[in-house]
C-alpha cells in the first residue's frame, strides 16, 4: 500500500500526473476540468484530426455545449493539457482514466474493441502504483473478467501490488457535460476499500457532489442499472401514447394528470431513444447476468423504444392515404438527425433508423440538422414541395418554425410531430393536417 499513500499525497498536492484515454464527450470535459483544476494531463485519441484541434486549443464537439470550448481554450494556454495518438506519453502517468466506447453488436454481446486495445496499450508501458480508473459503462463483471487479466498479461505486473484498480461509470449527457460531471454524483468503485477512498479523495476536485465509494461490481451495476430504469420507464410512456393516439386522447394531458398523484412521474413519450447509453446499457445489464436470470421486462422495454421509429412509419401511411398518395410516390422531410435536441451527437439516432426504414421502400427523403452535417441546409428549402415533415428532435429551430410559411412551401400539409414540439391548435389553424406521438385526432 506504499503506492497509494505517495499517490494519495501526490493527489492532495496536484502533482499526480493524469492520462485519459478517449477524448470524445466523455473523455474530453473531464480532461479539461482536471486541467482547469491545476492537474497535469495528458490525453489519447486514435483520431489525428481530434488531437490536431485539441492541440489548438479548438473543441472538436460541435452542438450547444456550455463552456466547454472557453475551458479547452483555457487549460490549453495555461499548458495543463494536451493530446496525442502515443500511448508513449503515459509512462509516467500517477491515474489513468479510461473513456473508451463500448458498443454492442446485433445480438447485444458487448463488443469490448476498444476498451481491450486501451488496456493492453496502457500495460506496455504504465509504471509501477498507476491507478487505472474505468469510466466507461461497462457490462457487471468486466473489470474481473477482462480489464484486470488483460492489463495483467500486458504489463506483467501484479494487480492490488503494482498497480490499483477502480471503476467510476460517467454519468454525462451531450448538453449538459460540464454541469453533469460538476454537479451529479459519482460511484468510486475500488478494488479495495483503500482504492475506493483514493478515488474520492481524486474526483473531489472536480465534483460538487456525493461521492461513494463502492466495490467494483457495484459500480458497474449501478450504472447500467440506472440507465435500464430509465428506458423502462420510457417504454410505459410511449406504450400510454400509443393508447391515447388509439382512443382519442392526448397524451400530453394524460402525463400531467397522472403526475399530480403523489409518487408518479410518468416521462415523455417520443419517436425513439438514441444516445450512446440508453439503448445499449440495459443489454450490458443483462448480459452480467450470463443467463442465469429470466429476464423479460428490459427486453420487453428494449423492443418498444426501438419500434417507435416504424410507428412514425405507419403513421405517415396512414396520413398519405387520406390524401390518396401512395408512400412509394411520396417526398418525405425529415427534421433532426441527431438523437438529442441542440446537439450534434447521432449515435443511435431514431432518425437514422426512420431514414433506413423509408430508403427500404425508395422514398424520396430530404434530411435536416442544424448542427449534423451534412444536413445542416436551409429548414424551409428542405421542407420545399415536400408531402409530410417529420421532426425527429426537439431543436429550438423547429419550435420557432412559421407554421403558415412550412405550410406554403409544402406540397401536401402533413406534419408529424415525433416530438411534441408543435402546438396542435395552432398547426391546424395554419392548415397542416397534424399528426403527433400520443396524440389522438
């Protein structure tokens, strides 16, 4: 335990060195805050035109993000950060953080690519009491099964002797990434109790909030845990919306009237869950299991938010054929691409899944996105002799939109609102034959 007490005063005094690994939405505000925070740090991407911007002080994450492109700006200056593609630059590093993508595949197996490549570059070349921090979401028993044995065989040093072990899941949203690492807990998972105060000891310079320390299994179960609470509970939403648009209800009206019963909070429903963690960390849940459970309700929940994008489908069939146009003959606009409103992130976008569903049956689809390109075209040349809009995301310019004026560029008036941000008063007072999630005509 000499390494962590040198490590705990190193943290104390800001003289531990840092690296992370990954400097995408995660990776990169929790770089900056480190910095910002008097720490030297190091960062590593594969990506060279990632590092080159960095390495200019310019943030390569476009979208509304509050403050992070002044505090890259900052901490690059003042020469606490910098980036680059060679694990070389981490030999000296005192904590390493770990923020690497964690995908799953077709048949929701984590596909650990990138996290495996991160600690089999890191041990080649990590010194003696390094503590390896990973703040990827990762499926419960990962860091036993394979973090721990490939930096292991990689380095050839001895686990708990010469180097520490901990698990810190990220609980970050584009949008919101400073505020959410400044302001929400986090869960210090260790593979020792010693390791797990270490850790808090570490994040208290970056965190305004509770830190607990937990074992390592804990850790990640709480993360995947929490993301897979949350897409249940979209789930009912958009189950209750397809009620309501079935039966003539507005569901709208319906979540606030359930939400004034004490200990009720139904969500928003909506056209798909996108993002890099809701749709796959409650697989990552699951697969912890290794099947020995019977799990029924995260697939169930998994199937429904996946299927809303063919709802908007049947929704635009049904629209067409009101006004005798075949699907096949249609031209269709889709408005947002990116799965989160203000922002530039399209990882598993529902749009991209309408936008497949729609070019299966080759129809004409125009695509637009204020902060994705190549989308980011003129809103009312896009809409142009277009018989259906369908917003996909809650972006402001599509809450600012002049009603009269989409009316008159379109060549049939249907609107479908995949995301309730069009009062349905006044799209059909400009004449658009509106059509929303959860609303029943």
């Amino acid at each position: 335990m000499r390494f962590l007490q040198s490590l705990n005063e190193k943290i104390q005094n800001k003289q531990a060195k840092v690296a992370v690994i990954g400097l995408g939405y995660v990776g990169l505000p929790v770089a900056c805050m480190l910095a910002d925070a008097g720490f030297k740090v190091t960062g590593v991407d594969i990506k060279q035109d990632r590092i080159d911007l960095i390495n200019q002080g310019i943030s390569p994450i476009e979208g509304k993000e509050p403050g992070l492109a002044d505090l890259l700006k900052l901490v690059f200056h003042l020469g606490n950060f910098e980036a680059t593609t060679s694990y070389g630059a981490l030999a000296d590093a005192d904590i390493v953080l770990i923020d690497v993508e964690t995908p799953i595949d077709d048949d929701h197996i984590p596909q650990y690519v990138a996290l495996r490549s991160a600690c089999q570059s890191l041990g080649q070349v990590m010194k003696d009491g390094v503590l390896v921090i990973v703040e990827s979401t990762i499926a419960p028993g990962t860091m036993e099964t394979l973090v721990r044995p490939l930096i292991e065989a990689s380095s050839g040093k001895k686990s708990g002797e010469d180097f520490f072990l901990g698990a810190c899941p990220e609980r970050v949203m584009p949008g919101k990434l400073l505020a959410n690492l400044r302001n929400m807990s986090r869960v210090c998972g260790g593979d020792t109790p010693e390791v797990a105060e270490t850790m808090k000891k570490f994040y208290s310079h970056i965190v305004q909030s509770d830190l607990d320390t937990a074992d390592l299994i804990t850790a990640e179960i709480t993360k995947t845990a929490e993301n897979a609470y949350r897409d249940v509970n979209i789930a009912f939403a958009n189950e209750l919306a397809l009620i309501c648009q079935s039966v003539g209800a507005d569901f709208l009206k319906v979540r606030e009237l359930v939400n004034k019963s004490p200990g009720r909070n139904v969500l928003f429903a909506g056209a798909g869950v996108g993002g890099h963690c809701i749709p796959k960390d409650p697989w990552l849940l699951a697969y912890g299991a290794k099947g020995q459970a019977d799990l029924k309700l995260i697939p169930a929940a998994r199937s429904v938010n996946d299927s809303m994008p063919a709802g908007i489908v049947k929704i635009l069939k049904s629209a067409l054929e009101a006004h005798q146009k075949p699907l096949t003959d249609a031209k269709i606009a889709i408005l947002g691409y990116a799965y989160l409103e203000e922002s530039d992130d399209t990882r598993n976008s529902p749009s991209d899944a309408l936008l497949n569903l729609l070019n299966a049956e080759s129809i004409d689809v125009v695509v637009q996105d204020p902060y994705v390109s190549p989308y980011q075209q003129n809103i009312l040349d896009c809409i142009e002799n277009c018989d259906a809009v369908i917003i996909m995301v809650a972006h402001e310019a599509y809450k600012k939109l002049d009603l009269l004026e989409v009316k008159q560029k379109m060549h049939l008036p249907i609107m479908i609102d995949g995301r309730r941000v069009v009062d349905p008063l006044k799209a059909k007072n400009a004449g658009l034959d509106y059509y929303g999630i959860g609303y029943g005509k």
